[in-house]
C-alpha cells in the first residue's frame, strides 16, 4: 500500500544540540502529516558562528526565496515558525505560521496580514487580543508550550537524586542555553535574559537562614559563573553543564524547586516553556514577577515574587514546608496534564493544518 503523500512542508534552521525546546518536541510528532526539510548547522563552533551570521545576512532576500521555489511544487499548505518566510511563498500555497515569540513590530503585523496566511497559532491569549487589535483578521489559536510528560521517567529522576541530593538538601534548580553574568557584557549569547546576578544575590540572602537550600544550574555557563562559584568554594551550588534535551525532564523532576528568576522583560505575549517544564514534573515555581509569570497565578502552582528579598523569603519557605511544595506542585502537574501535554495539544494542531488544507 503506498502512504498517502504529505500535503503541507515546513522549512527550518536547525541545530544538532540546542534548539527551540517546544519546536524541538513538536516536530517529531507532526512528521506524518508535514514533511519537515530543516538546514543543519554545523557542529564546529566556529563554522556554525560563520554560518548562522551568513544566513541571518542573506535569508530573507536570498535563501528563503530560493528555498521556497525549490520544495513548494506539491505542497498546497506551509508551515512556518519563522514570519520572515512568509513574503517568499507563493500567493498559491496557504500558510499555518506557530508564532512563538511575537514582536509586533509593523514589519512582523504587515506580513501576518498577507493573503497567504491562513491561520496563526500562538501561546497567549494576550497575544492573540494583541495581533487582533493590528487589524490582524484570520483565525488565531492559543496552544500553549507542549511537555512530554510520558518522557518524564520516575526511576531516572530517582538515579539522579541518588547521585547528586543528599537526604536533607532541599534543591532549587534553574536551567537556560547559556548561564551568564551582567559583567559578561557583550559575551552573552542571549542579550542578557540568561543572567543569574538576581538569582545569586537572592539566593545567598536564603542560605543564610536555611543552609539546607542548594542551587543546580543546567546549561553552558560563562568563565564568569565558574569563576563566581569557584571564589565561594560553594558546595552549595552546582553546575551541571548542558543537559541533552531528551534527559532534561528527568534531570527537573529529580529537584525541589523550580525557578523562574529573570530580570529582563521580553516582548508580551509569551509562555516560558521553562515554567510549563516545572509545572509537567510536579515541582513549584518560584518566579519573578514578569508577564509570563501570569501562568503561575492563574494555576497556584508557585510564588511570584515582586522583589528580591520576596524571592529570597519564598525560597525559605518552600524549602522548610515539604507539604506547601507539595500542595503547589501538585497544583501544577494537574494543570500541565490536562492542557498541556503533547496528547492534548498535537491534535489541535492537525485540525488546524487539516481546515487550512481544505480551504476552509
């Protein structure tokens, strides 16, 4: 029997280790239904830095056109994750673009407003009401970040514990690409959302009334985080380097707490998938009060907190209440299985890709 040919495409950059967490886990489940075409980068750092500024530089104008005219032929529906790509289909196809995070700058609203976008999939409803009052008029879903609960696996959670916790720590965990410092300055990766100052000062004012709180960092930290850590001989604090994105649930499952302590205030409109992560595995969050913090809220699976000295008080309090983290963990493990594991979401995604492909 010869498998029914896939109707829709989707082309993207893509990275042999960190990518997008939601595209990362979104994708292989929509393989069936869309034929994924991604450009690999290379594994070399310094020619993955020459090409990823390559293409930032030419993919607009050249590449995306190229590209297009080459994999459209036989693909009636497109879709997107990258906006930019739009103006290079042709008027034929009909585009499903996953907006993960909105700009809404007019170059972003105009392009969204072409003929050939045929439906619009976002995280927020603030989003949605955002594109809405543009002038933006196709349909416009809300689907949260998806979480692959079935990959969470209780006894690799339990190994980790074992190697790692003793007993009586109570451990607070954060995990990003990159771990920076604001002294890193031009040296971060990602303009500064990465940095730990307002963990690390919050941090330090909690051990110093509940020493049994340690702090684990997975992701590649700057010379300046070794550095910081190294200068306190803290035992307190350990850096895990990068965890594969396959093991990295376990590795959250596996802690206290989950926070949220960033400073730096993104575009609005968006869901942290770190905080749907915290929320999968049953721990509570402790965050910052930032507009994706509003899923924290809206759940009762956490703190959010307005200050640092707030940050600093409801560490110590979760940590010296085994049933509060508890009660606000289990508050979020019910959310996330019901609206937002994989499960749930992925089938709104077919039903959406499935109307745009038959017109309606």
């Amino acid at each position: 029997m010869v498998a029914e040919k896939k109707r829709a495409i989707c082309f993207t950059l893509w990275f042999r280790t960190h990518n997008n967490p939601r595209y990362a886990d979104l994708f292989p489940r929509l393989t069936d239904v869309v034929q994924f075409r991604k450009l690999t980068l290379s594994d070399r750092r310094f020619v993955r830095g020459l090409q990823f500024r390559l293409w930032k530089t030419l993919r607009e104008n050249v590449f995306y056109p190229a590209i297009a005219r080459y994999i459209a032929d036989g693909y009636p529906t497109v879709f997107t994750v990258d906006t930019r790509q739009i103006p290079a289909w042709p008027k034929t196809q009909r585009v499903v673009v996953d907006v993960d995070d909105p700009v809404f700058d007019s170059t972003e609203i105009e392009t969204l407003k072409l003929p050939q976008v045929k439906a619009i999939v976002v995280t927020t409803e603030q989003a949605r009401a955002i594109y809405r009052g543009h002038g933006i008029t196709c349909p416009i879903h809300v689907i949260r970040p998806g979480v692959s609960i079935e990959a969470i696996d209780p006894c690799r959670a339990e190994e980790i514990r074992q190697n790692f916790k003793r007993e009586s720590d109570v451990i607070i965990a954060y995990h990003a690409p990159t771990l920076t410092l604001s002294c890193d300055w031009l040296g971060r990766a990602r303009d500064g959302q990465d940095d730990l100052d307002f963990l690390f000062a919050a941090f330090e004012k909690a051990r110093g009334r509940e020493p049994l709180i340690k702090l684990w960092l997975f992701g590649q930290a700057s010379a300046s985080v070794k550095e910081y850590v190294a200068e306190r001989q803290a035992r307190s604090i350990k850096i895990f380097g990068y965890i594969p994105f396959s093991d990295l649930l376990n590795y959250i499952a596996s802690v206290d707490i989950g926070v949220y302590p960033r400073t730096w205030v993104q575009p609005p409109g968006r869901f942290n998938v770190k905080l749907a992560q915290f929320m999968a595995c049953g721990i509570p969050v402790v965050s910052t009060d930032l507009d994706e913090s509003f899923i924290v809220r809206e759940t009762g699976c956490g703190i959010v907190c307005k200050s640092q000295e707030d940050f600093a008080q409801a560490l110590v309090g979760l940590a010296q209440s085994a049933e509060k983290r508890a009660e606000l963990g289990n508050a979020g493990r019910i959310y996330a299985k019901t609206n937002l594991d994989w499960s749930v979401l992925v089938p709104i995604y077919r039903d959406i890709l499935n109307e745009v492909d038959h017109g309606s």
